[in-house]
C-alpha cells in the first residue's frame, strides 16, 4: 500500500474509473487541476504540486473516498491552519504507533489486554463474539453487557478466500479449551454470536456454533428481528421471518 503514489506517479493516466466516458459527472472535476487523461507523456503533468498530488492519492486510498473527496479534503488540511494539520498527522502516527490488538480477545488496545479483559468485574467465563472492534463499541455503548468479547477480525467469506485461518478463530477455540489463556484464567461456560445477520455472518455463526458445541460450550446468538420503531408493514419478509421465529413469553 506504501507503494500507491509511486505507482500514480509513474502512471500518467488518472487512476479514475473511467479515463474516458465517465458516466455521472467524473468529467466534471471542474478543480483547477482537470486535465484530459490523455495529455502528452510527459512524466506528471503538474496539476498540483506534487505534495498536493500525493495528499490526494494519499486520501484516495481510504474507504469511501473517491477522487473528489479526495481533493476536497486534501484542500481542507491546505486551508487549515498548521496546528490543526499537525493535529491530524499526529492522531495518524499515534494510532500506528500505540495502539495494537489484545492479547486476549483481539480487540483494540494500548495494552497488552483490552480495557475490557483488564476489568476483572466483568463476567469472562462469558464471551460475545463479533466481527470487528467497532461492533464491540457499539454493543458496550448499551451498557447492558457484562461479559467479555472475542473480535474475529472480519468474517468467513469463501468467495473471496477468507477462510478460519485469516481470522483469529484459533485464539477464539484456544479460550474454550484453556481456561489459562482466557481473561482472569476463567473457563468459559456460554459463547454469544454477535456477528452480522447477513449471509456471511450466518456462515461464520454456523461454521464457530459447530466448533465451540465440539468443546462443550453452550452457544447463543443475539436476537434478530424488529428493530425498535420501526413498523410491520414496511419490515422485509427476512426480518419478520426472524421476528417470528424468534419470538419471546410474555411475563
Ligand atoms: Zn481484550
């Protein structure tokens, strides 16, 4: 990935899309710096100054963002001030530089353990698997869990090869059959599958439900259905598949 500006650099052609058509609107980077893709050879024609190029193909590589974004936020960080910009920089070189993921759990951390496997009030012996650190937040923004996690770092997705082996299911199995490598050195007695309700997540939940019931280990997932608010009738016929099948008493 370090190699991506060097690489746009070499290329003289736009790494858009499409150098030509350009469906909706890609024509119109109307920016000071449009230039026809097909221009002369020569080694980069100088739209911009080369640090702004590089800013630009820089903000290009993140999720989301296209080649407009790219300059709009490129021109931001121009247009502020030094400290601000500095601010920036830094977050970035920090979170490279201290933060790593739990020994325990995989989940982000500037520890060795997670803040979460380092509370030893919270119940280890229950463990709640999810896909990725930000789903682990979300769920601890509830304030209604009391166990621990174990972030997968992704899902199964034989499609696009991601089988066991690029996620930390051995980590995972490695808990349930040795209670000294799990948090407080608790044998875990439940597993919850937090993970996605999409086709992958279903996978992933029926691939861990057969490897930890092997173990000994009861297995829930969490509730699907109606989200709070919404209406009947304009649920999908999926959701109120689940809602009904995951019905619950009345008390
Ligand atoms: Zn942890």
């Amino acid at each position: 990935m370090a190699t991506d500006p060097d690489k746009a650099r070499r290329d003289p052609v736009t790494p858009e899309p499409g150098p030509g058509p350009a469906p909706t609107g890609g024509a119109a980077a109307a920016g000071p710096g449009t230039r026809t893709s097909h221009d002369r050879p020569g080694p980069r024609s100088p739209a911009y100054p080369e640090p702004v190029d590089r800013l630009i193909q820089e903000m290009a590589t993140l999720p989301g963002i296209g080649r407009r974004s790219a300059e709009r936020l490129a021109f931001h960080i121009l247009k502020s001030d030094e400290a601000t910009a500095m601010r920036l920089a830094r977050a970035i070189t920090d979170v490279k530089k201290s933060v790593r993921h739990c020994r325990i759990c995989s989940n982000l951390s500037d520890g060795e353990l997670c803040g979460v496997c380092a509370d030893d009030r919270r119940d280890r012996g229950l463990i709640m698997v999810v896909e990725q650190p930000k789903d682990l937040i979300a769920l601890e923004q509830t304030g209604m869990y009391r166990g621990v996690y174990h972030v997968l770092m992704g899902r199964l997705s034989p499609l696009d090869g991601i089988g066991p082996g690029d996620l930390t299911v051995a980590d995972l199995l490695r808990r349930l059959d040795d209670p000294s490598v799990n948090a407080g050195g608790t044998p875990v007695r439940e597993v919850v599958l937090g993970l996605n309700p999409t086709v992958e997540g279903d996978g992933t939940a029926l691939y861990l439900t057969q490897e930890i019931r092997r173990r000994g280990v009861k297995v829930s997932r969490l509730a699907r259905g109606l989200p709070t608010g919404s209406q009947l009738e304009y649920a999908n016929k999926a959701v109120l598949a689940d809602a009904i099948e995951g019905r619950q008493a009345v008390d």
